[in-house]
C-alpha cells in the first residue's frame, strides 16, 4: 500500500468516526455526506423520504440555492411520481422486478412506465 492510500484509508476512517459520531443528531446527514463522497464520488446528495402517494419530505440536500428549485421544489411538485425509488416506496415489489412495473397479479398490471 502506498503512502497516499495510507492517507485516504486514514481520512476515510477519521471521516466515518465523525459520521457514526452524529448519528442520531441533525449533525448526521451533513457528516455521512463526505463518508458517501469519498466511497462513491458525486457532486450533490439529496435524501427524501417517502410516506404512500404524499408529497416527499426533504430531510437533507447540499444543493446551492440556484440549484434547490429545479433539483428539490420542482421535484417536489411532481417528478417523484415518476421515481422507481418512489414507485418502489409505495407499492409491492418483489426482490429484483424493476421498481417501474408493478406485480402482474392484481388491479393494476401495466406497466407504468415504458
């Protein structure tokens, strides 16, 4: 292992320290952030949560403020209904099936999207 892996193992570890740290505090989201970061990077993280058909909660984004409307508000006001995530959140999906079909047995069995 080379000393820059060294490096990034070592802030991996300081930077997941500070996330376990937050759990449970409003201090968590913005601290698992740089964890996902550096595992997986990206530019903006958003966390909604879904309750049936209601509108998504916003319980977390780093968007700028130029950027909130179209990526969250816009998103917000309809988008999501299109979301596999969502369509996966609020209707039965078996382990596997694309989130956009919904079971073949039942009142609904087209596909949602094609």
């Amino acid at each position: 292992m080379s000393r820059a892996d060294l490096t990034q193992a070592a802030d991996l570890l300081k930077t997941t320290g500070a996330a376990i740290a937050a759990i449970g505090s409003a201090g968590f989201p913005p601290a698992l952030a740089p964890v996902l970061r550096k595992v997986a990077p990206y530019i903006y993280i958003v966390v909604f949560g879904y309750r049936g058909m209601a509108r998504p909660l916003d319980l977390y984004n780093d968007f700028p403020e130029g950027r909130h409307k179209v990526f969250v508000t816009d998103y917000q006001d309809g988008p999501y209904l299109l979301d596999p995530f969502h369509l996966a959140a609020t209707r039965s999906v078996a382990s596997g099936q694309p989130a956009h079909f919904v079971p073949r047995s039942g009142p609904l069995c087209q596909p949602i999207l094609d």
